[in-house]
C-alpha cells in the first residue's frame, strides 16, 4: 500500500498474505491392539501434518455395530495424535476414521477402517490364571514328567 499526502509525503506499507486451501495430511494410523480382548480400549495413533497453517484439532470418529458416529478430540503427544475407543463386548464390529482440521478451516477425513473384538471361546470355566483346561493342561503334562522321573531312578537304582 502506498499512500502521498497533499504535501507530497509518501508512506508505503507491506503486508504478507498467505492463502491455505489445503488441508492437513494424514500419515500412517496405527491401532493397538490390532485385534482387542473384549472390554479392552483401543488406542489409535495418528501423524498428522500441515506446513501452511498447522493443525488445529484431529478428531477420532466411531461406532459400534453401525449404531451412532461418536467423535472424541485426539491429544498430541511426542509427535502424534492419540485417541481411545473405549472397550467393547466380544463380537462388536467397530468402524472408526480421523479427521484433521487446520487452523484455516481446511479438513480432511480419512477412509473408514474396522475392527471386530474377539471372541474368546474356552472349554471350561475361568480361573484365576486362565482357563481350566489349560490349568489341566499343565497339571497334567507336569504329572506325566514327575511319573517318567520317578520310574527311571527307580530303574536306576535297581
């Protein structure tokens, strides 16, 4: 801007302007555990950049068996953004995408990715440890070396 007064004084001033119509990229999402426990909470991790204005917020959007989107902000922390979809019953089918904003309002969305909670299926009642039958298990496989101990000192002894 240039402005001259009636007395021919002349002030010039700059301004810079930056247009940012692009927005933010989403690098690799990692979900952990890939293949959750019921009830387990599932952490999804997330690099997300944007060199013209920066990121202003990144959203975690979903649901469970195709039920209603839920979003939680995701928190940056040493590089990544992190959020957590809270623990589910055995057999849902979780569906889940990021969103990214930047502060010039540009958005993002990535596509749609999914997880089932396993299903643990077990022969027998649960024990402190773990299943029975695998209580049993080793229960048994250590009577059978004790057995197989016991009948060669007495053979070698004899």
């Amino acid at each position: 801007l240039e402005v001259e007064d009636l007395a021919g004084n002349v002030n010039v001033s700059a301004v810079s302007v930056t247009v940012d119509n692009t927005a933010p990229d989403i690098g690799l999402i990692i979900r952990l555990p890939e293949t959750p426990a019921e009830g387990q909470n599932v952490i999804i991790e997330v690099e997300v950049r944007d060199f013209t204005s920066g990121v202003d917020k990144v959203l975690l959007w979903y649901r469970v068996n195709n039920g209603t989107w839920i979003s939680i902000e995701m928190t940056y922390s040493n590089g990544t953004w992190v959020g957590t979809i809270p623990g589910q019953t055995a057999g849902a089918k979780v569906e889940y995408y990021i969103e990214a904003h930047d502060r010039a309002g540009n958005v993002v969305k990535s596509d749609i990715m999914f997880y089932e909670v396993e299903i643990y299926e077990h022969l027998g009642p649960e024990t402190p440890e773990g299943p029975l039958w695998v209580t049993l298990l080793i229960i048994g496989v250590g009577g059978a070396i004790a057995a197989s101990v016991t009948i060669y000192l007495l053979k070698r002894s004899s």
